[in-house]
C-alpha cells in the first residue's frame, strides 16, 4: 500500500520548503503564482488534500470560522425567510474576513427531544471548531448559550444579555406599537398568534407561555400593553415559524363560537398564512378581521400586510462585525423598528 502524502513529501518531490507548501495552500500572497501553482499541482499529482484543519487549529489557536447556532434543524431553517436574511447579512461580513460558518442546530426544547439528544447537541457546540458563534434567539439559560460561555468562545446574540454581546431590537417596544394601532382602531378582542417550539401544523390552543421564543414573549407582552388592560387576548399556535403553523393556529382563532375582530402574529410568515385563510373563509382583511405580522420581509407588501419592519440584514452584518471587526467595540447595538401600516388593517367591525 503506498504510503500517505505528507506535507513533507510534497514538500520533497516539489523541491521547496514545507512552510512553501503550507503558504500555498492557507497563505498564498506569500508566494508568487507560479511557484503556486508548481506546489498545488505536486501535491494533486500525490492525492494531498492540504494540511489538516484540527491540527493547524490547534498550532495557530485559530480555526478561520464562527458558529452560528439555530434553534430549528438547519433544513427547517432554510425554508425560513428571516433565517436566510440574517445570514446574508453576516455572509457580508464574513466573506471580507475570508472566515467560513460552521451552522450548528440546537433545539432542546423541540418535541422529541430528550436527556441524551441534549447531551449530545451539547457536545457538539463543544466539538465545534470555531472563534467565535452568533446565538441568534437564545436565551442566556440556553444550553448552548452555556456551552460557549464555559468554552469561553466570544459569542454576540440577537436577544438581550447579562453575559456578553447583543444586536437586537426593542420587541417589547414593536408589539406596543402592534397593540396601540388596532387599539386605535377600536378593536378589542384580539388573538395574538405565536410560533412555539413544537413541530409545525400542530395545533397549540392553549400556550405555555414560559416556553416561547424570547421575542415571542416580548412581542405578546407589547401587544397587550398596547391594547390596554380592558382588551381581550387570546394566544394561539400551530407550532414553529411555518405557514402550515400559521393555518393551523388561523383555524383556532377563527373557528371559535366568539371569534376574534383581529389576529396579530408574531412574525409575517404567519400573518401571511392567517390571510390565506382569511379569504379562502371569504373575509376581507381590513372590513371583515384585521392582521397583522411582524419583520417586513418581502411577502409582506403584496400581501399588503400592516407590519413591524426590522432591519433584519443590518442584524446579520452587525454581528458579524462585533465578532470579526476588532474596531467595533459595541457591547449592545438596538436597532429600530417601525410600524408599517398597510390594507390587512382596518375598523373593528361593529
């Protein structure tokens, strides 16, 4: 069986030093493109695919990548619009630094998660071979929120912390201004649609509102402070940020004896579900029930859903730089949201 190829063996049958193979493939503004390309083709000529990324690591005490943590499975957060525009934001940043992303998902709070599924996610944030992780929606008693403190990785989060960094918005702040528009519009009897930690178009007619997201909780608590304490607040679910979920938790609202005069969910992908169902019942949102969203993402003005923008790739890119931009040196970043009135929101009916 032939023997392996080294970097000391291609550094042998290419004439040059190790160091110049090592330039070649991690470092190559240290040599010129022609000795490059000399040393790349020897070690394709020999199968070598490079130094190993453990050991170099471990030598530099660098691993060239930030984790980012999901609370969903990454094929589930990849259908999510918020998910993917967070990400294009910090893919901004990190494509300038030349850093890679390592996506870790971490749910323990999902159905069908048990002790040894928690343990071993936990292990796997502590495997990570990472500088730095971006904990987006993770509360400061997260697990995995724990694991990279105790790992002492730099960590920024996009919910509000005691421990370290954070880019957010002021949730609270944005469902009060939810609250306050359809209190002004005279509508008092209000279901408010939240995304919950179960599997999606499952229908949660009583919530547990312990569990929820922390911009969930947020959110939910703004809206009724802005409706005031004489409104009445229902809170209904389908599961996680889907559409299936925000059908589902649409059909909890709308089917009661006593429905609702308007819905407010918590993010535009289940406002936007809540419409389609909404008018396949052959309602008209804005006269017959009011909806609202939360993100303004690109769905929301054809569907001329009234909303709460947030700039949601500004969020990405910020903590992006906060964790590879040594001249930014912000410890908390709140960035702003408004209020955009659109036709899903009207009149309560009389």
């Amino acid at each position: 069986m032939a023997a392996r190829p080294t970097l000391k063996s291609v550094a042998a049958a290419a004439g040059v030093s190790t160091a110049q193979v090592s330039y070649a493939f991690s470092r190559p503004d240290r040599l010129s493109a022609q000795a490059r390309a000399h040393v790349l083709e020897v070690a394709r000529q020999q199968g070598y695919p490079g130094p190993d990324a453990a050991a170099r690591s471990l030598r530099t005490g660098r691993a060239g990548a930030i984790g980012v943590i999901f609370t969903v499975g990454l094929s589930y957060a990849f259908t999510d619009p918020y998910v993917l525009e967070m990400l294009r934001g910090l893919t901004e940043v990190t494509e300038q630094t030349r850093t890679g992303l390592t996506l870790i998902p971490f749910d323990p709070t999902s159905a069908g998660f048990d002790e040894d599924a928690i343990r071993q996610s936990v292990e796997a944030v502590h495997r990570a071979l990472i500088d730095g992780a971006v904990a987006d929606g993770l509360a400061d008693d997260h697990p995995a929120v724990r694991a990279l403190l105790d790992r002492k990785v730099p960590l920024v989060q996009s919910s509000a912390t005691a421990t370290g960094r954070c880019v957010i918005i002021d949730d609270r702040a944005a469902g009060r201004d939810i609250g306050r528009h359809l209190a002004g519009l005279g509508h008092r009897d209000v279901a408010v649609v939240v995304a919950c930690p179960d599997q999606p178009g499952v229908a949660v007619p009583v919530v547990d509102e312990d569990t929820l997201y922390p911009y969930s909780r947020l959110r939910l608590a703004g809206i009724r402070e802005g409706l005031g304490p004489h409104a009445r607040v229902r809170v209904v679910s389908g599961g996680r940020n889907a559409p299936e979920s925000g059908r589902v938790a649409a059909a909890l609202a709308l089917d009661r004896p006593d429905p609702p005069s308007a819905v407010a969910a918590d993010s535009d992908v289940l406002a936007t579900a809540v419409l389609e169902v909404v008018k396949l019942r052959g309602l008209e949102p804005g006269r017959d029930i009011s909806v609202t969203g939360f993100d303004d993402m690109a769905t929301a003005r054809p569907a001329g859903l009234t909303t709460i923008r947030q700039p949601i790739r500004d969020k990405g890119r910020l903590m992006g730089r906060m964790l590879l931009d040594p001249l930014c040196t912000d410890r908390q970043i709140v960035l702003p949201t408004e209020l955009v009135v659109r036709s899903s929101t009207g009149p309560a009916p009389r």
